[in-house]
C-alpha cells in the first residue's frame, strides 16, 4: 500500500519528505496507523464526566464515523496493569476499522512498559498478505517519539 514519506526535522517535527518538489512515498500504512491513534475520539460522558474536557476530533461531527482513539484519556495516568489493559483496548479499537473496511487482513497490537517507557507495538497484515510492523514509544503516558520500524 502507498503512504506518504515523512521525515524529522532539524525541530524534531514530522514533515512530509520531497524530493524535487514532489511527495515521497513509501510502501506501508504509517499514516493511516498515526492518525488512528493519535486523532483523538470524543470521550463518553462516562469517561469524563465534564463535557469541556471530552476532547475529539471536530471532524468526527460531520463523518458520521469516529476517527481516531482514545488514548488521550490515559495522559498523566499511573502506569499500571489497569492502563496497560487500557491502553491496548484503545490501540485496538482505533485500529478496528482496517480490517471492517478490508484495508488489512489483520491488527495486531501489543503494550509493553520499562521503567517509565510504555511502547505499543503494532503488525498489520495488508491485503495483498505484506506485513508491516510499527513501534510507538512513550515517555510515561506521553508520546515522546514515535519510532516506525
């Protein structure tokens, strides 16, 4: 599948790469796995009872569909077993729509945690039968760098 190139830059910040004026791509689904997690989704007034602080995606009003994951909610949580189980939940369901809309056979997602580091690791089997393999390391419950394999 193409995806569009990104690079860091000299600010630490993604950019999309080009090259002679023209947009880089890669063969992968580093986009559509970024933007899944890291879009965030309109928590339910169970998760946060102040509907000022439900974030979301101001998107999702008009799709009909809710892009994104939740993820945000677990920002400045302890680090525990209950956010490890969390955080993987929320992985999997921002995630879901790839295999609902055949984009991929299958998503995998798994939560590790060392010392004050929580990585997620996540396998995609495309449908052409391609795996592709991606890391997300945080520092505590804050993305620091996201690192794509």
């Amino acid at each position: 599948m193409q995806d569009i190139a990104k690079v860091m830059d000299a600010d630490g910040l993604l950019v999309l790469a080009t090259k002679d004026g023209d947009l880089v791509t890669v063969d992968g689904m580093e986009s559509a796995v970024r933007v899944s997690l890291f879009t965030n989704a309109r928590l339910d007034e169970s998760e946060m009872p102040d509907p000022m602080r439900r974030g979301g995606w101001i998107g999702n009003l008009l799709s009909g569909r809710q892009l994104g994951g939740k993820l945000h909610a677990l920002e400045n949580a302890r680090i525990t077993t209950a956010y490890v189980g969390k955080a993987k939940e929320f992985a999997a369901r921002s995630l879901d729509w790839m295999t609902e809309d055949n984009v991929s056979r299958g998503v995998s997602n798994s939560v590790s945690v060392q010392k004050q580091h929580v990585q997620h690791s996540i396998s995609i089997v495309a449908r052409d039968g391609v795996k592709y393999d991606y890391r997300y390391l945080w520092l505590k419950t804050r993305p620091f760098d996201l690192r794509i394999v």
